[in-house]
C-alpha cells in the first residue's frame, strides 16, 4: 500500500502540559500521539498549527459570560466538578486553541479532500456550560463558522464515540445546515441525552460485525440524503473492547476497519472528510496513543 506523505495534520505543542498521569483524562495523549505518528514516518512537511485561541473566538457558539469566568478561574466548584479536570492556564491555553486546531482542518480538508486533527472532539460542551472533560465544543465552532463564514453549504457531524455528543446535539439543535448524528452505547455517559437529528443507541458488548454494519448503513445513507459539504468525523476510540470508560466490545482491528470505511466512504462520495480523536481511556497511555493514531494511519493509506 502507498502511504500519503501530504495528509494535512494540525497539531499545537500546548495541547499537552504537565499534569496528574493519574488522572482519569490522559493529558499526555495529544504530546504521545504526535511522537508516535512521526515515527511512523507520517509527518513530514504536512503539519500545520492553529494560532493560540482566545474566549473571543469561542462567542459565536458560547455564551460570552461562561467563556469569561472559564478563562478567569471564576466558575464555582460545583461547575468545575462537572467538567472534571483542575483549572490551570496552561488548560485555558490549550482549551482554546484546540477548537482553531479543528477549524484548520476542516479548512484543509475542503482543499485536499482529507485532514486529520491530532486532538479535537470536545462534544459534551454546551452553550453555556462544561462536562464530561469538554469545556468548549470543537465541532459547534468549526461547523457553525464554515457555515457562517459561506465555506460549505451544510455540515454532517458523525460522531462515532462511544459516549453520545449530547453538547454538539444541543448546541446545533436548531441549524438547518448542520446535521448531528451520534452512534454510541446507549447505557453509558451522559446518562441524560439530549437529541441528536440522528441517535442510533447502541447495547452494551457490542461487537465488530454489527457495529460495522451499522455505520456502514448509517453513514452511506446520510451522505446520500444529505450530499453534505463537508463530513466531522468524530473518530473516538473509546469503543475498544477494553477502553476504560468503554462497554462496547470493539476490537483493534474493528476501529481500523471502522475508519477505514468512514474515510472511504466519504472519498468515494466526493466529500471533503476532517477528523478529531475525540474520546480514548487507558491507563497505559503509550498503548492510547497508538489507538487514536489509527485514524491517521487510515487517512493515510487513502
């Protein structure tokens, strides 16, 4: 197979700080996922860095108030708790730039047809509140800004984590032009849904064959109802079989393949494709990265 030396990926150097390894969230995944994907040779004159973000870029999908007292260490305990990781600049930092980091590659791949981001997926933001690790929503801001911005028509979100994108869904519930669709295990987190334009609740232990059917059949039929602009690929890897906050019984070779045929299938169709790594839990946080690097090593066999 011929490997793609110009897959467009973005990456920027504050997506990872220093912070608790024992943390639920694994911080050290984006540093770990770049690392490993320039050993694998992936990364050449390809990459591409978002500019630092501010609360300012955020208003147009978050309210202005909650954006202020995030970035000013004003949100109550209460709040924060929800949210689920400490308060820090260097989280402001990188939770600000991570949504241009999204944007970027949605721009690229409307100009290469492909373009993998090595972070993104924030999808349990909402409007005017964090949760579940996600403090601003990547895939409200990049959809409603190329929209916004006459780039693209209409947007498909296809969220393929294992936890529902209840903060895109609420975000979006009203935009004509953004079309949310989430498969995920229905008994898990967030265990008060809000409704997707399309939620296909999967059962706990599910395994390859079927869910491959499944979004084969979702997403061939999306994009041929739709014929949408531009596909989000939300490419979380928190389906494995063994993922820490997972339940679904999907293998390593199943998320290949699961990627795989999102990725083709859009190319196929003619669709422009952008992808983030959205949600992944492991203790062994080398073993983590190489999982959310089978998005971009799938990006780069097409």
């Amino acid at each position: 197979m011929t490997i793609n030396p110009n897959l467009p990926l973005v990456y920027h150097p504050n997506y990872s700080f220093s912070f608790d390894p024992k943390h639920r969230f694994v911080m050290s995944k984006f540093a770990n996922l770049y690392h490993y994907v320039q050993q694998q040779g992936l990364i050449t004159n390809n990459l591409y860095q978002p500019e630092l973000g501010t609360p300012s870029d955020l208003e147009l999908v978050h309210c202005e108030s909650y954006l202020w007292d995030l970035w000013h260490n004003q949100l109550s305990d209460k709040v924060m708790r929800r949210i689920g990781l400490p308060w820090s600049e260097a989280l402001m930092a990188r939770t600000f730039t991570a949504p241009l980091g999204t944007l970027k590659t949605a721009e690229l791949a409307l100009e290469h047809g492909i373009a993998c981001h090595l972070a993104g997926g924030t999808h349990h933001a909402h409007y005017d509140f964090g949760s579940g690790f996600c403090m601003v929503n990547d895939l409200a801001f990049t959809a409603t800004t190329l929209v916004k911005n006459k780039h693209v028509n209409n947007v498909l979100i296809f969220d393929l984590d294992v936890h529902q994108g209840d903060g895109t869904a609420a975000m979006l519930k009203h935009d004509p032009y953004v079309f949310t669709c989430s498969v995920h295990c229905e008994k898990n987190f967030p265990f008060r849904k809000h409704d997707s334009d399309l939620d296909i609740g999967l059962a706990n232990n599910l395994s390859d064959t079927r869910y491959l059917d499944i979004v084969k059949n979702t997403l061939e039929g999306l994009i041929a109802d739709l014929n949408p602009d531009l596909v989000l690929y939300d490419a979380g890897v928190d389906v494995w079989e063994h993922d820490g906050l997972g339940k679904l019984d999907i293998t390593w070779q199943g998320i290949e393949k699961r990627d795989a045929l999102v990725l083709n299938t859009c190319q196929s169709a003619g669709v422009p494709v952008a992808t983030v790594i959205g949600g992944g839990y492991d203790r062994d946080h080398k073993r983590l990265a190489q999982r959310h690097a089978i998005i971009v090593e799938q990006a780069a066999l097409i």
